[in-house]
C-alpha cells in the first residue's frame, strides 16, 4: 500500500513538474523578464484563436543585425507559447487606409493595424480605435523603461486623454527628419561646421541663409549657379516647425485653425527669403532633391532618417547631420519633423487583451537586443555623440497634426510666401472649411 503512494505521489509530481514547464499545458503563466518588467502570459487563455495584423510591407523573416529577432520569429514564439495564431495582412501604403478602413467598419478581420497622422483625428472620434490604456499600463514605469515607449507618439495619439497608439525608440524612426549637408562643401568654402555651431546654440535661420548664400557659386567659372546650399521635398514645413508654430490646436478632442499668427508669416516668409533674396535653391528644386545632394549638386537636403544608408554610402565620411536652424521665435533648442507611424488596436477585435499582449510582446527587446540596436543605430548615423543628439532632439519632434483633415495641406501649399500674412487671413474661411467637414462628417 505504501508503495502504491508513493507511486502516485510520484506521478503526480511529475506530471505537475510537467505542466509547470511546459508552455501551453495545464494553467501556466509564462514568465519572461525584460529589464525590471516582467511579462507573464497566460498559455491556455487564448489557444485557437488568431489576431490579424494590417501592415504596409512584407514580413521581415530575417532581422539586419544579428543577435535580434526578427518579426517573423517574434510571431513565431508568441504562437508557440500562446497557442494562438498571428496573421499577417499586407496592403501597400496607397491603399492602406481604405481597406483598414473597410475592415474594420466591416467588424471582422482586422485587430492590429499599423496606422499614421491621416488617421487622426477622424479614426478616434469614429471610434475605429481602442484606448489603450484599459489593456497597458503607462504607469508601470518598469513597462514603460523595458519597451522605451516613443514618447512624442504617445503624446500625438493621445485624444482626451487616452492614448491609442504605440511604438518604441529601438529602430531607426526614432530619428527626427535630419538635415544632411556635405562637410567637404562647408570646408571648400572655408565655413564653420553646421553641428559646431549647433552645439555652440548658434544654428539659426540667420546663419543658415548666410552660410547658404555662401554655397551658392558658379564652380566652373561658366556664369552659371551650379552648385546650389540646399533643396528638400520638405518646404515650409521645417521653417513651420523651427518657429513654433501650431497649425491647428486641439480643444476638446476637436481641431481648431491656429496658423494665423506672425509666427506662421515668419515661417513661410523664410520660405520666400530664401528663394528670391538668398538664391538657395534651383528654381525646379523638387527635381531628385536625394540625388542631387548625393552627387554634390547641392550641399544640404532635409530628409528623413530612413535614407540613412544611402546618404553615408554616397558620401561616406563626407556626410554632416544636424537639426535642422533654429527660427527667432522658438525658445526650444530644435524642433525637427517626427515619424508619424505606430501600432494601434481596431475597434472591430474581438480579442483585446491579446492584440494588446501581442503588441507588447513584439515592442519589447530583451537587454542583449537593446544593446545591439542602439550599437547598429550608433554606427549608422557615424558616432555616439551625433547619435546623442538626434536622440535628444528626437524628444522634441512634431508630427504633422493636419494629415488627417482632407485638402488642409492642399491650402497650405497655395499660400501666397510673398505676402504670407495677406494670404493666411484670406484662406482662413477655406482652412475652417475643411476642418469643419471632417467634423460634419462625424455627427
């Protein structure tokens, strides 16, 4: 008799041994510890179901540095240890928000959408979104720590308080839009370096049109500009942005014209300065800005950090990178222009807390990862110390607030940056116009 207990107290503690260390038997919480956070997962809580997740490019089955997880194998683990399936969505960007859209008003087939500025605010007051804050807890500061939770988004997608979308500083998005120049041009010229005189709090308006009005020569002698200080695809919006300019405010979750200021005829003012009395650009400046600032038919080009790599290959250790100057009534050390893509939760889910524990699992890197990402991101940009501050003006960003209000941008583009302030107060009916119809819609 005493035998047969003691095999039944074997048995069982074996098979509890079993249920303990084994994921997705029995009730066992998984465990995982990320910095001082540590995730648990409930591995029979969802076994059988499946989340889909709408993104605008394929998944990456192989991570660009090694030791990293990629997506794919992120996927992977969550399935295993969940139980639970991860499909993959693809749609391109053009049509991205049209068929996020159609799903999600459907009811089914869309719980993680990957989403941007022209989603806000419309998607928010139409309640295609869910707050996340029921599902995260922003207080947690070892959460918050552990995944590094880019703060200027949380701060962008918060409507009324709540927050509805997320991502985090480990990738290269966390950098502002950057100001290339070419410190060979700068040297030939005999001019100071941009990032000295930024450091030094003497990059403003003022020194970049002096600077840029020196750049601007004929090099072949043959009475002709050839070489031109800068061009961009970004226009006003940069000199919107260095003058700290609010373009909309919003009061009470809703938007409300704000451009109307002397800041704002400042910012598109420069615009036309540096044109007509500077010469900076070529007159058909929208022509291959990229490419011509990699040949060397220009020295400066405001652009995102996504053509990191391209920029360092073409000009090697010849490429400069600084915020972009200061404007006169800014009191902030830069103000650079901030990705505006994150991860949010549809309304049309049926599992909340899994596509909210699947967005955690896939935005939090193990400290051996951290440490491998910000080593790629430091080599990438060319040093710790320019990675130190791009990162510092990272914190200072500003995501475009209009994307998402139809034909706003349309009416910007038409102002007048002759006669800046004449034109503003004349489209202002047009600019309340198209607020308003975003919010006729909504009702």
């Amino acid at each position: 008799m005493r035998n047969k207990k003691a095999l039944f107290v074997s048995i069982f503690l074996v098979f509890f041994a079993f249920l303990s260390f084994v994921p997705g038997f029995g009730q066992r919480v998984y465990s995982v510890k990320f910095g001082n956070y540590t995730l648990n997962i409930d591995t029979q809580k969802y076994r059988g179901k499946t989340l889909y997740v709408w993104q605008h490019w394929p998944e990456e089955e192989k991570s660009s540095i090694p030791g990293v997880r990629s997506p794919k194998q992120a996927r992977e683990e969550f399935e295993k240890i969940t139980g639970a399936k991860v499909k993959i969505v693809y749609v391109t960007w053009e049509t991205k928000v049209e068929k996020q859209t159609a799903a999600i008003l459907s009811g089914s087939g869309a719980d993680i959408v990957y989403i941007d500025s022209r989603q806000k605010p419309t998607w928010m007051m139409k309640k295609m979104l869910l707050p996340l804050n029921k599902y995260i807890d922003f207080k947690n500061k070892d959460l918050v720590n552990a995944v590094g939770f880019r703060k200027p988004i949380l701060d962008y997608f918060t409507w009324r308080g709540q927050i509805y979308a997320v991502t985090n500083i480990y990738n290269d998005n966390v950098f502002p839009y950057i100001l290339y120049y070419n410190k060979e041009k700068f040297e030939m010229a005999g001019l100071p370096d941009p990032l000295e005189l930024y450091k030094q709090g003497k990059w403003t308006w003022n020194t970049f049109f002096d600077l840029g009005k020196q750049l601007t020569q004929d090099i072949n002698g043959d009475g002709k500009i050839d070489q031109y200080a800068y061009t961009s695809w970004r226009t006003y919006q940069p000199f919107l942005w260095s003058n700290d300019v609010e373009i909309v405010k919003y009061i009470g979750g809703k938007p409300i014209f704000a451009m109307d200021n002397p800041k704002a005829y400042r910012a598109f003012q420069a615009v036309y300065d540096m044109d007509t009395k500077y010469k900076m650009r070529p007159a058909d400046w929208w022509e291959d800005p990229q490419g011509r600032f990699q040949k060397g038919i220009t020295c400066m080009d405001y652009w995102g950090p996504w053509d990191l790599g391209t920029m360092r290959d073409a000009l090697g250790n010849k490429l400069g990178m600084v915020p972009f100057p200061k404007g006169p009534d800014s009191k902030k050390k830069s103000a650079d222009e901030g990705d505006d893509s994150a991860w949010a939760i549809a309304s049309s889910t049926k599992e909340p807390e899994l596509a909210a524990l699947y967005l955690l699992w896939t935005l939090l890197p193990t400290d051996k990862e951290k440490d491998l990402i910000v080593k790629n991101q430091i080599e990438k940009v060319g040093g710790k110390e320019i990675y130190n501050i791009l990162m510092d003006a990272a914190t200072r960003v500003v995501i475009n607030p209009v994307a998402g209000i139809p034909g706003f941008t349309e009416l910007m583009d038409q102002i007048d940056v002759a006669n800046p302030a004449k034109s503003i107060k004349a489209s202002r009916p047009k600019f309340e116009a198209a607020i308003n119809s975003v919010l006729e819609g909504l009702k």
